[in-house]
C-alpha cells in the first residue's frame, strides 16, 4: 500500500524516534465529522511526545481537503492520502505502517476523545518503564446516538424491563471496576467483546504488525477478530471500566440491515474458529450459537429502524430465555 503526505505541519519538533503515542485517524470523505474529531483531538494536553496523522482512503479531492485543514495550520499533524481505496480495514493498517509511535489509538473521523482519555492512558503509561514493555490497554466510552427517535426500534415497556434486570445481573457479576485495570482473557472476549472499534484503545503498535493487523476480509468485524487473536497471542487485555470519549452511532453503512445482519455471521464464525483452535474454548460452540442468536434480537433492535424490525411478544419471551441461558453456560461452562 502506498500514500503521499500531502499536509506536514509536525514543525519538527519532535524526533520520530522519541514519538510515543500516535493519534491515527483513518478517513473517508467525512470532513465536518473529522473536523469535530480533530478539534477533540488537539484540546489534549499530553505530557508524553505524541503525533497526529490522518489517513485518508479517498485518493481525489486534494484541493479540498487543503482548504478544509487550513483551519488547523498552528497544529501539528500530517495529513496523508493514499494513492487508491484500500478498504476500511485496510486502511486502519495503513495508519500501523504511517505511524512512527510506539504506541498507537485509531480513532474513528466520527468519534471524540475528551480529556480523561489523556489522563486515564498516561496513569497507565507511567506503569511502565518504557514503550515497547507495553501491550494493549482499552477503556470504556459513551454512546452518542444521533439518529431520529423517530426511526429507532420500539422498546416496550417489558423489553426495556428485561434490559434493566440484564444490566443488574451483568454488574453482579461483573468485576469491572472503575479504580483498577482488569485482565481480559480470550474466554472473556469469546463471550463479548469489550470495545467499540478501536475508540480508546491504545496498543503496542510492532504488537499489532506481528500478528498482521486487521483482516479486510472479515469486514465488517475484523476489528473483534483482531482483539480475538491479540489475546491468542500476547495472553490477554488489559481493560479499564472508565469512559474516555463518544462513540456516534448516525445513519450510515454500518446501519445497513445487510452489514448487521453481516457482522452477526461473521462474529459467530470467528468465535467458532476459536472453538476448534483453543483447547479452552472447544466445548464452547453451543454457547457460541446462543450468543448469535442473541445478537440476532440486540443489533436489530439498537440498531435497525423501526421500519426494518419491530419487537413482538414472542421476541420477549424467547430473547429473555436465551439471556438466562447465555448467563448460566458462560458461567459453568466457560472457565
């Protein structure tokens, strides 16, 4: 893959080699959206040596993309465009090749870092004594839901009841707390995966290269599929339940009852691709099945329109026996 730094405003202040922490935002034809990111980006008051690189997978529009940046010409940061579309997976890789950090987050052009994210990663940093001992820590973030109210799913009042009693049981059993970072084991990210993307996730970023990054060909997931096989590799994550920035959720492809419905079968195909390759996990297909079907009702109804999915009672009824017993094999079952 190849790219041309079209916008080089680092004012060479800093020595590659001294560069910690690389701020990657890989984009697309979303500038009002990246111009929101950046400004999150640039309020952040780092004490470490960090960059800001932008990726952009849209090869045209240069002349645009130069009149829209011009705002930010007192910040540093490079702006690169990449010769064709490589994919969105792909170009999350392209932001591993361009960085020059130890360490890197990939921030989606949609979402907003606010300034605990600068805080929560540097305690954790100062952990270590220095870049390459580090792996891979995430945090928690909010939702931030534009969509219309009136195109979303609607949720009766015993739906939103069982939600409720659902997120109980989860925080009962839950060992998230907010003061400690928790390990997460490949067991743990078989039954759910922690993030959302990559926001406010920052790893080892010769870590990520050694296990070949994200896989374009398991769009639209490739990004579970990566954290799956980190823990294959390295052991574990690291998570902590704090909230460092806004994950958006607009009206978009992703939205797309084709790519959900996508993203359901290509979760369950890579959590049975563990199935047959971990020993731990080898009596886990049943729960693996459960869990799509799980996921069946909870993406439709989060995500989907109203026009798209409605919940019925027999939705009820059969998604509350699953979650009961999704929540008892996960816990005798998966060890």
């Amino acid at each position: 893959m190849d790219s041309v730094c079209i916008i080089n405003n680092d004012m060479g202040l800093v020595d590659d080699k001294s560069i910690v922490l690389t701020i990657a935002i890989p984009t697309f034809k979303r500038y009002s959206l990246l111009k929101e990111t950046l400004n999150s980006v640039f309020s952040l008051n780092f004490t470490i040596p960090i960059e800001v690189i932008i990726v952009d997978n849209d090869p045209e529009n240069k002349n645009m993309v130069l009149e829209v940046m011009r705002e930010f010409k007192t910040q540093k940061f490079k702006y690169y465009k990449n010769v064709e579309n490589y994919g969105m997976f792909n170009n999350w890789n392209r932001c591993l090749e361009l960085a020059k950090g130890e360490l890197i987050t990939i921030l989606h052009d949609d979402d907003i870092l606010d300034a605990s994210f600068q805080f929560e990663f540097e305690k954790v940093y100062k952990g270590y004594k220095c870049p390459s001992d580090f792996y891979l820590v995430g945090f928690n973030v909010n939702i931030f839901d534009q969509r219309e109210v009136s195109i979303k799913v609607k949720k009766n009042l015993c739906f939103k009841l069982i939600e409720k009693i659902s997120r109980t049981i989860k925080k009962i059993f839950s060992s998230d707390s907010v003061d400690k970072l928790k390990k997460v084991s490949l067991q743990d990210l078989f039954l759910s995966g922690k993030f959302r993307g990559t926001l406010g996730v920052v790893m080892n970023r010769k870590r990520a290269l050694n296990i070949s990054g994200f896989d374009e060909k398991l769009y639209p997931n490739a990004d579970y599929d990566f954290w799956l096989r980190w823990a294959q590799e390295y052991g574990f994550i690291l998570y902590k339940n704090v909230k460092v920035g806004y994950y958006r959720i607009a009206e978009n492809e992703s939205l797309r009852s084709d790519v959900i419905n996508q993203y359901i079968l290509k979760n369950y195909e890579v959590r049975m691709r563990l199935v047959s390759e971990e020993a731990v996990l080898k009596n886990a297909s049943k729960i693996a099945g459960i869990i799509k079907d799980i996921e069946e009702y909870s993406f439709k109804i989060n995500l989907m329109s109203c026009d798209e999915f409605n919940v019925n009672l027999r939705d009820l009824c059969r998604f509350s026996f699953l979650k009961i017993k999704y929540y008892f094999m996960s816990k005798f079952l998966i060890k």
